[in-house]
C-alpha cells in the first residue's frame, strides 16, 4: 500500500495508490496510477503529472 497526498487540487487529504498500468504511445510507455483518498476523489494521474505535484507541493512546504 502507498499513502500519497490527495492530487485533487485543493484536497491535503492522504491518498492511496490503488492500480498502476502503462499505456503505449509513440513516445514510448506512459504509466498511470488510479488514486482514492478518504474524501472520495478518485484520480487517474500519469506518474510523471504526480511526480510534479508532490515536488510543487514540497517546494511551497519548504517556502512557507
């Protein structure tokens, strides 16, 4: 089981990771991860777009 931060923007709630998969495309795989937090949001992000938020959401923590 992994706990992340909710991606719903707005939601601090913790989040888990639920399912993981790649897509094809011309660029090669893009993988995906389905996400429930306890509020009720169900996201399906890319990993890179996920990625991305945790270090925004990190970099805002740390100025603060």
């Amino acid at each position: 089981m992994v706990i992340i931060r909710c991606p719903e923007e707005g939601c601090d709630a913790p989040a888990e990771i639920t399912d993981r998969w790649e897509f094809g495309s011309t660029d090669g795989p893009v993988a995906h991860v389905r996400t429930r937090c306890l509020h009720g949001h169900t996201l399906t992000p890319r990993v890179e777009q996920l990625l991305a938020t945790a270090a925004s959401a990190a970099r805002q923590s740390d100025a603060a």
